[in-house]
C-alpha cells in the first residue's frame, strides 16, 4: 500500500505539462482529410456526441468554402489553430474571428499546407510540364 503511493510521487512526469494539445474543442481549426470535401479547412463549432460534430467553413478562400454541417471525427484532422468562439456560434462571430486571427495566412506558412499544395501542384501537371521540370 504505502510503496505504491511513494511510488507515484517519484514519477518525473507527474508534474509535467501534458504534450497532447489538440483536443476537439469549438473554434478548433480542422482540415478535412476524407470524402467530398477533403483539402477543405474548417472550424467545428459545436460537439454533437463521441463520433460527431458540427462544422462550418469561413468562407475566406475557395479552400474554406463549407457549408454548416455534421461530419465524423474521423473524416477530420486537427491543426494547432484554434479561434476563441462559444458552442453554436454564428456564421458572422465565427468569420470575424478566423480574420482577425489571420488563420488562412498562418495555415497557408504551415510545413503542411505547404506539402498539400505541392501535391496539389504536381497531380495537375500536365505531361508538357514534367518534361520541362526534367
């Protein structure tokens, strides 16, 4: 009894900061990874249950284009960003914010954004244009 408890007051981690620091919260910024909308970024703005939740886009760019709607967790990536809005907030709360935070332009100089637009590039290549990269 009394080794478990000296036990778990010599653990080093005990007292460290936890390292996970994206949780599915509302105003987190999400990029969608599978079905129709995938390359789209988005904001989830309210929890709806363990699988679900309700998304919004900005609508700033072409890239942040989507309309009001529940999608799985699992069709969902998680960025770091995160805009400070309540549960259910409005289209118009949820658009100022994504701007007066420059979300767009801090995802844009993201390694990540960077790589996706890459690929992006090069699927749309034509066969002219790989030879003159040759």
């Amino acid at each position: 009894g009394n080794y478990f408890v000296r036990r778990l007051t010599t653990f080093p981690f005990a007292k460290s900061k936890m390292s996970y620091n994206r949780f599915v919260q509302a105003g987190r910024v999400a990029l969608v990874n599978y079905g129709p909308l995938k390359g789209k970024l988005v904001v989830i703005v309210d929890i709806i249950d363990n699988n679900k939740c309700l998304i919004d886009g900005p609508e700033v760019d072409e890239q942040t284009t989507v309309e009001r709607q529940k999608i799985n967790y699992r069709r969902l990536s998680l960025t770091d960003f995160r805009i400070e809005i309540a549960r259910n907030a409005t289209f118009t709360e949820m658009k100022t914010k994504f701007e007066e935070d420059g979300i767009a332009a801090k995802w844009a100089a993201t390694s990540w954004a960077k790589k996706l637009a890459t690929k992006h590039r090069r699927a749309n290549l034509t066969d002219f244009d790989r030879f003159k990269v040759m």
